[in-house]
C-alpha cells in the first residue's frame, strides 16, 4: 500500500491550505458588519456611547472594504451637487416670480 502526502491531491497537484483568491474569507466585510449588528445591539439596550462607537467602527471598516465603490461616489459627488443647485435655483426663480406677481396682485388690490 502506497502513503501518499496529504498535501497532494489525486490528480498530483498540490493543495493550497490558503485556497483561491474567491475561496478567501473576508474578514473586513466580516467585521464591519459584526461591528454594525453590535453597535445595533448596544443602541437596543441603552448603551448609547458603546452602540455609537461600534457602529462608527464598523463604518469604517465597511468604508475601507469598499475602497473602488466610494471612490466612484466621490468622483460623481460634483455632478450631484451642479444638479441640486441648478435645481434650487429653479425654486429660488419660481419663488421670487411669485412674491413679484403678489406684491404686484396686492398694489391692484389694494387701491
């Protein structure tokens, strides 16, 4: 009977006890996300100073798990904000418009 190492496979390749790049554990998003449901827990039952500081670390953890995602938020963010003010101007117009057209109903009014 022939012992073969236990590091070896049937078909000769060798194992790898770390696995594959998609077999990999991820611890960060594993932490961030204990950290998120314990700060949940610790807000629940009153400790509000330990519930905001697990949850604020779980944040960040989150944050540098998904280091490409807020990367392209951060990149779109001025497109974002030359939309919202463009679209408060339009409000700010539309309101002035209208206090023109009242002060203006009110001096016909008025007399």
């Amino acid at each position: 009977m022939v012992a073969s190492p236990l590091l070896e496979q049937a078909n000769g390749a060798e194992f790898d006890a770390a696995g594959t790049e998609d077999e990999k554990l991820n611890w960060v998003g594993y932490s961030a996300g204990a950290s998120l449901i314990a700060g949940g827990l610790f807000l629940l039952t009153g400790n509000r100073r330990a519930g905001i500081v697990a949850a604020s670390a779980g944040t960040a953890l989150a944050l540098l798990d998904q280091k490409e995602t807020l990367s392209s938020w951060w990149l779109a963010l001025p497109v974002y904000l030359d939309e919202v003010q463009h679209a408060l101007n339009q409000v700010q117009n539309g309101v002035n418009d209208l206090a023109a057209k009242r002060q203006a109903l009110h001096r016909i009014l008025g007399r």
